[in-house]
C-alpha cells in the first residue's frame, strides 16, 4: 500500500512540473500554487532557469522512479 501511495505521489508531481514547464514554454509563470503570472513581470530572469532545470530534472528522475 506505501508503494502505490509513493508512486501516486510521484505521478502528481511530475504532472504538475510538466505542466508548469509547458507553461513556461507559452510564456507564463506558474509559481505554488498555481499563481499565474505573464513572463515580463518576473523580476528575477537568472533563477527562473535554475528554477526550469530543477523542475526538469524532477520529472526525469519522477519518470524513473515509476518505470
């Protein structure tokens, strides 16, 4: 049972971080929880690839841990 719990975890995650990168790739900013913001407004552009990266490396190793 702690299994399918972690994995359903996981998956909610990982759906969440592609959604906020898919987002970003159309221009808006997804910050927790689901505040929207449009890409000209965000005061910090150098975090904002840090802050992709570790969404993108999140989803990778979410995917790995579920296949």
């Amino acid at each position: 049972m702690a299994r399918i719990l972690s994995k359903l975890i996981v998956t909610l995650l990982v759906l969440w971080a592609t959604f906020i990168i898919i987002f970003e790739l159309i221009g808006i900013t997804v910050y927790f929880p689901f505040n929207f913001i449009e890409k000209q407004e965000i005061p910090y552009h150098r975090i904002n690839s840090v802050r992709l990266s570790v969404f993108l490396t999140f989803i990778y190793f979410g995917i790995r841990y579920l296949f």
